[in-house]
C-alpha cells in the first residue's frame, strides 16, 4: 500500500504531465500558446514543457519576468 505522501506526490505529478505538457503540433495547431501567454499577462507563473513526438528535445515555456527572479536567487 502507498503511503499517503507518495500517492499525493505522483498525483502533483501526473497533473502537472496533464495540464503542463504539450506536444509541439498540438501548440501549433491551436490556440495553447496564446493562451498560455495570456495567463502570464496576469501574473501566472506557472511552466509548460513542450517536445516533438519525432525529436527527443524538449523545452520549457515560462513567465519571463518570474524565470529573471528565479536567476537571481541563491541556493546555498
């Protein structure tokens, strides 16, 4: 039996694979990215993976403003 941190983390995690992951031609074929990037106009600071089915690269989409506050925190 799982314990209850582990089923509540795999839980955030297929989420996150559902609602934050895109094909590339999904993308392109409809309106995602404009609305992604309108989420970001009103402060969202959520990120998006986008890959290929065919290519093995992938990147992430991300608020600009938040990934610049990322860069300037320090981990120690």
């Amino acid at each position: 039996m799982m314990d209850k941190e582990k089923s509540v983390g795999h839980s955030v995690d297929l989420d996150f694979i559902k609602n934050n992951v895109f094909v590339i031609t999904n993308i392109k074929r409809g309106n995602r990215l404009n609305e992604i990037l309108e989420t970001y106009e009103h402060g969202a600071n959520d990120f998006y993976v986008v890959q290929s089915a065919q290519q093995k690269g992938k990147a992430v989409i991300a608020n600009l403003d938040f990934f610049r506050e990322l860069r300037t925190i320090e981990c120690y």
